[in-house]
C-alpha cells in the first residue's frame, strides 16, 4: 500500500511467476462433507481459526469455536452462521487454564455433542485441549480428527523466536506420538506447518511461488485433513509455505540474483575450461 493525499493505492507484490500459482479460494471439498459433524476450534475468531471455521460450517458441520475474547467470537459466529446458515457456537476459554479448559469441554459436549474435528491453532494449552477432548473421547468410543496448526520453523528453529519454536516443536511431537499411541481409538492427528499467508506482512522474494498464501488455502488443507477423505493419513506434517523453507534451507539459493546475462558468460567461461 502506498500513500497519496487522501488515497491509499495498491500495487501488487507478488512475483512474476505468481502466475503460475494462482489461488483457489473456494472450498474443494464437496457439499455436506461435514454434514451431522461437530468442529471445535480454539483460536477460531480471528484469522486462520475464523477461515478454517467459514470453511468447516459452509461444508455442514456445526462449529464451536473458543478463545479468550468473547466478544470477538460472538461476532464471528453470527458472521458465519448468517453467511452459511449453519449454528455457530463462542465459548469463552483461555487454554492455558486446564480447569477452563475441562468447563468449556463439558460445555461444548452439552451444546453440540462430542467433536469429531478438533483444530487447535494457538501454541499454549494445546496440551489440555487436546488431551481433554481426547480422553472424553475414549470414555464415548467415538473417533475423530485433531489438526494443529505450527510453524515452519518448529523444526529448523530460528533466531529469536526461541520459546515459540521450542513449544510447537513439543505440539508436533505430541500430535505424533498421539498419532502412534490413540490411533486404535478411531483418532487422528495431524500437523500443518504454514509459511507467511495474507494475514502476515512478509517479503516475497523467499517464495519460490512468488506470492503469499492465501487464508483459503490453508482452510482448503485443514478440511481436506479432517474429512473422511483423509482418513488414511495420520501422524503427518504438511509444510504449506510455497517452498520458503526449501528456499532457505538451500546453500546456493542466493544464486537467483545472478542474471541470465551473467549466466551466459559464466558458462563461456566454463565450456573454455579444458575437460568441462
């Protein structure tokens, strides 16, 4: 965005070959795939949370989301439910409190039943969550899909980011090991690893796709692994960065600022050179 006079203008930052990557920002998924499903979504009034929630409620289920701010999931809620016609419920719950965290279980059973799709996208209290829900699950006999949404660089680490990266690498190992130990009680676990999307300020030229993703997409992943469609995949970590990790990773990858000019003496010089 740049600013002139009264105006804000907007000049596009994607790369030229964001062409070739264009988004689609529709559901993937076919009508009623969630139908007769509960969703419970902590972090579900804002951001990635409010996406994946739009998603999984305009494809039948019945969605219960959390968090802390009340008032901001109340909105949310009467937004989705008015734009996909299905009931939305917001129960205020602040994670890191594992007493909270049991009361808001007990209440999302009571107004909706027991979830089969949980997505967890905040870092503290994923533990209580997911364990809570999970034990309840247990005692009922009934299976479902956990989703938690991470980082790319929970596995690399990263300069300053140290406490953020050390927790979500425990959030991946956890989902793992569920994956390996409840996987005999009907639960999935799964792991999305988002790179910058729309709702982050972030540089394009790391982006291999040339642009960044979209809230859509990710929702498109995250319903895609809950669905029934995804039931043989389990204990799975999805990076879904358009290949930044990758670019990063890569000893050489500075290499793209050499033009194809410089190329091209560069492989003069290479095919003069005796037994290239």
């Amino acid at each position: 965005f740049f600013s002139y006079g009264t105006k804000t203008l907007y000049q596009s930052i994607d790369a030229p070959q964001s062409k070739f990557f264009q988004p689609r920002l529709k559901p993937m998924l076919p009508p009623n795939t969630f139908q007769g499903k509960v969703a419970f979504i902590t972090g579900g009034g804002t951001g990635l949370g409010k996406a994946m929630t739009t998603f999984l409620s305009s494809l039948g289920a019945q969605c219960v989301i959390a968090s802390r701010n009340i008032d901001v999931l109340k909105a949310t809620a009467e937004e989705i439910s008015s734009q996909t016609g299905n009931k939305v419920h917001a129960i205020r719950c602040d994670v890191r409190d594992p007493e909270m965290v049991h009361n808001t279980v007990l209440e999302l059973i009571q107004v909706a039943g027991l979830p089969d799709t949980i997505t967890d996208i905040v870092l503290n209290g994923t533990a209580y969550v997911t364990l809570e829900i999970g034990k309840q699950l247990i005692k009922a006999q009934k299976g479902a899909a956990f989703l938690a949404i991470t980082t790319i660089y929970s596995e690399s680490g990263s300069g300053f980011v140290m406490p953020s990266s050390s927790a979500k690498s425990g959030v991946e190992a956890m989902n793992k090991s569920l994956a390996a130990e409840w996987g005999r009680y009907g639960m999935r676990f799964n792991i999305i690893q988002p790179g910058p999307i729309k709702t982050k300020k972030e540089m394009i030229e790391r982006i291999p796709c040339g642009r960044l993703g979209t809230v859509e997409e990710l929702a498109n992943l995250a319903t895609f692994l809950c669905s029934d469609y995804a039931s043989w995949i389990n204990g799975a970590v999805i990076r879904f960065d358009g290949g930044e990790e990758v670019f990063l990773s890569g000893e050489f990858n500075s290499l793209k600022k050499v033009t194809k000019e410089e190329w091209d003496m560069i492989e003069g010089l290479i095919r003069k050179t005796k037994g290239s």
